[in-house]
C-alpha cells in the first residue's frame, strides 16, 4: 500500500464516491493503472492546532493499517479527512467505520426517482424532483 502525496492525485480522489462517518470522510477512486492501493490522510485547520491535526492524522494512519487490504479494492486510491471526532472516537469504533464505509463505497449509485407515468424525473435546481 502507498501514500496519496501530490495534490492533484488528492484532486482527482475528490471528485469519486464519498461515505461519511463520524471521525472521517472516506473518499475513493478507481484508477486505470495496475498499481497498488493508494492512501492519503488530510486534516484542514478548522480541526485544531497541528499538535490535534497531527493527532488526528496519526491516529487514522492506523486505523488504516489495522484493517485488512482485503476491504479495499486493488488499483484504488483512498483519501481519510479527518474530523475533530477522530480525537475522542474509540479506536475499536473506528475500525469498524472504515470497514462500513469502504462497503458502502463499493454500492452503486442510486437510480434517480420516476413520475407516475415511468418516466425519468429531471431534477430541479434545488436538488428535490417533478413529478
């Protein structure tokens, strides 16, 4: 397993499917290439002062590294960004959060909803559909 370490792979892992946990947002990207599973860890400012961000980032490091490759899928990138929660979530749980959300990751997309008639409903600019 590798690191995520230029912004422009980060980037690209952004705009994949997304799951949301308490302590992090995982984020992952299936690449073309036939390299191995890639990681990268993010933790802004709003989070704390280094000392937590870097905490934060520590301690998703090993959750990673505690859970088995076998969730993730080969020739993926994975970005974590970090949360606050990350510092006081039990690290048992966290586990457990990663394994879930790397589950949910895996699901596809959600159909978009139908009228009455069976036709597709185009959705409106504030994300609800017409009927």
């Amino acid at each position: 397993m590798d690191r995520l370490r230029q912004r422009a792979d980060f980037l690209a892992v952004a705009n994949g499917a997304r799951a949301n946990t308490t302590a992090f947002v995982l984020q992952g990207r299936r690449r073309d290439d036939q390299g191995p599973i890639r990681v990268g860890y993010t933790v802004t400012k709003k989070n704390g002062t280094a000392t937590e961000r870097n905490r934060i980032r520590r301690r998703l490091r090993e959750v990673i590294r505690r859970v088995d490759a076998v969730f993730m899928r080969p020739h993926h990138d994975y970005v974590l960004v970090g949360r606050r929660d990350a510092l006081t979530r039990d690290f048992a749980t966290m586990i457990d959060d990663l394994r879930s959300a790397l589950g949910r990751l895996d699901r596809p997309a959600p159909k978009t909803g139908t009228n009455k008639a069976g036709n597709k409903s185009a959705p409106n600019p504030n994300g609800m559909t017409r009927p």
